[in-house]
C-alpha cells in the first residue's frame, strides 16, 4: 500500500490507479477543486503526504500547477503522454494508463525544494537539442521519461530539473542514452 494519498483528475483515475497499486486516492473533478476537495486534500497532505497524479495534457499541467500552489511539499508522478493515449480514439489521460506504466510513475516520484537549485540553465538545454532543435520536443519526451518529469515545453522543463533536485550526472546519462 502506497503510504501517500494519490490525486488525481476523475473518478476512472482512480480505477486505474487501482488496477496498478493499493492506494487511497482523491478526485479533483477537473479543474474545479471544490472547498470540500481542497480540505480533503489538505488533510491528506498534513497526515500522509500527496502525490499529484494528472493527465499528461494540459489541463492535467493547469491542474498540478494550482495543486503547487496549494501545496508546496506535494510529490508528484508523471505518466509519459504516450503511456497514457488510448491508440484507438487518442484519448489522453491517467486513465488510459496500463497498470504497468502507473506503477513506474508512481516508482519515480519527486518532490520540489524548498529552494530550487540553478543546476541547469536554458545553455545546458540548448548544448545538449533539448530546445532550439527540430527535434528538440521528441528529445524532452525521451529525457522526461527516462528522468520520470514527464513532457513539458522547455521552459518547464528547464524549471522540473532544478526544482526536483535532478543531478547533472543523472541528466547526462540521460541524455547519453539518447545518442
């Protein structure tokens, strides 16, 4: 059993999630975070911890920002966008995720610093066609999974790497498996 409560977007999350771990979790309902859920969360967050498990799309982004907000010390998971697509009508989200590809997010979960570090800079993206390149997109998607930060523009991306305390030497075996 996952010691922490697992937030998620809908109640078919939840079923996934299931199919994957024991766990307790709780349902933001989309973006409407109702006083009722937000102090079903805060309670979770103060007894057991979090862990903030959204679509990988971008209300799912919306979602876990305001989450951050909320709840600064939150864990969160990250589903790779083609780990959770239904491959017959496209449909994106936690509940599309096999068990097997839940389980290996919830395996790498981070957890923001208190004081992000400056361990990467936009160079360090660029160096390495992680954002100015034709490719760069499929390269961050590669890097996020590998990395379990999931898919961001390269602006997020480049603010997942310092704020969850990712070492260089993890960010360049990452980057080395790509070539």
């Amino acid at each position: 059993m996952i010691r922490e409560v697992i937030v998620v977007e809908g109640k078919m999350d939840v079923a996934a999630v299931r199919r994957a771990v024991e766990a307790d979790c709780i349902v933001t309902d989309g973006f409407r975070l109702r006083s009722r859920t937000v102090r079903d969360i805060r309670a979770a967050y103060e007894a057991r911890g979090i862990i903030v498990l959204t679509d990988p799309d971008t209300v799912g982004e919306r979602i876990r920002a305001r989450l951050t907000e909320m709840f600064p010390r939150a864990k969160h998971a990250f589903i790779p966008a083609e780990d959770a697509t239904n491959p017959s009508d496209g449909d994106v989200g936690v509940e599309q995720a096999r068990p097997d590809a839940v389980r290996t997010a919830l395996a790498v979960v981070h957890t923001p610093m208190e004081r992000p570090a400056e361990e990467f800079s936009m160079r360090d993206l660029i160096r390495c066609g992680l954002t100015g390149a034709p490719d760069a997109s499929a390269r961050r998607a590669q890097i996020g999974r590998r990395l379990g930060l999931g898919f961001a523009n390269a602006k997020t991306f480049l603010m997942r790497l310092n704020t969850y305390g990712i070492t260089r030497a993890a960010f360049q075996s990452a980057v080395e498996e790509l070539i």
